[in-house]
C-alpha cells in the first residue's frame, strides 16, 4: 500500500510543492515548526532511509543540498538543520528546517501559517530552485 509520501509526491494528494526530479519530491511540512520547514522524500517507497542503496542514499543527499540551498535564498538565516526522524511516516525523509539557532529545532512547537502563506513559502522555495 502506499504510502502517504508516495501519494504526495505522485499528485494525488495535494501539497506545496518546493521541488521536484524524477527521483525525488520536496513541500513543506504541514505542521511546520518554523516558516520554510520542508520535507524531501525519494519518489521511491522505503521505510528507512539507511536501507536505501548508496548510490540512491548520495543522490537524495545531493538533491536535499539543492532544497537547502533554494530554502536559505528564499529564507536568510545562519543555516538549515537537517533531521532524520522516520518514525512517524513509513517512508525515508529529510525535514528542512531554516534555523538561527538549535532552539528553532523544536518538534514541540509549531507555527501557524495560512493557506496563502504556505502557497508563497513554497512558491519563494521553488523559484530558488529553479535557478540551481
């Protein structure tokens, strides 16, 4: 059965699309914790993100550099925190997260955006994109 992710990134779930390839598919997080919070999955299913092969463990790497280099044009800050949590979906990710400090890392808080809001952090992350 797929899962949610593979639904997201094959369009039959709608999201906010940051960027995309044919391997890969990043938008942002529902229930972010900070505004840009960004999630990447392979379009490929698998549970944890250690069982993908090298070759497409170093490609999904790569491709997350591109989403984090798009973020931090689209959202100035000192960096952007990459988590690996993968527990609460059943499919590899990576949360992109723009930070100033650790404090901004907090799965405990959450900020709320609009609709509108969500379109245009997205929107402002893939013309970033783009551009790479």
């Amino acid at each position: 059965m797929a899962t949610i992710f593979s639904k997201i990134a094959a369009g039959e779930i709608p999201s906010y699309k940051c960027a995309e390839n044919d391997r890969f598919y990043a938008f942002l997080d529902i229930n972010p914790v900070k505004k840009g919070h960004t999630l990447v999955v392979p379009r490929k299913e698998v549970d944890y993100i250690f069982d993908m092969s090298d070759n497409d463990l170093a490609a999904f790497e790569v491709f997350t550099k591109k989403v984090a280099v798009a973020l931090r044009k689209a959202f100035p800050c000192k960096k952007v925190a990459q988590v690996v949590l993968g527990l609460d979906v059943n499919h590899a990710h990576i949360h992109l997260i723009p930070i100033d400090s650790e404090a901004d890392v907090d799965f405990h808080k959450h900020v709320k955006l609009s609709e509108e809001e969500m379109k245009e952090t997205a929107d402002k992350i893939y013309t970033e994109f783009k551009k790479l």
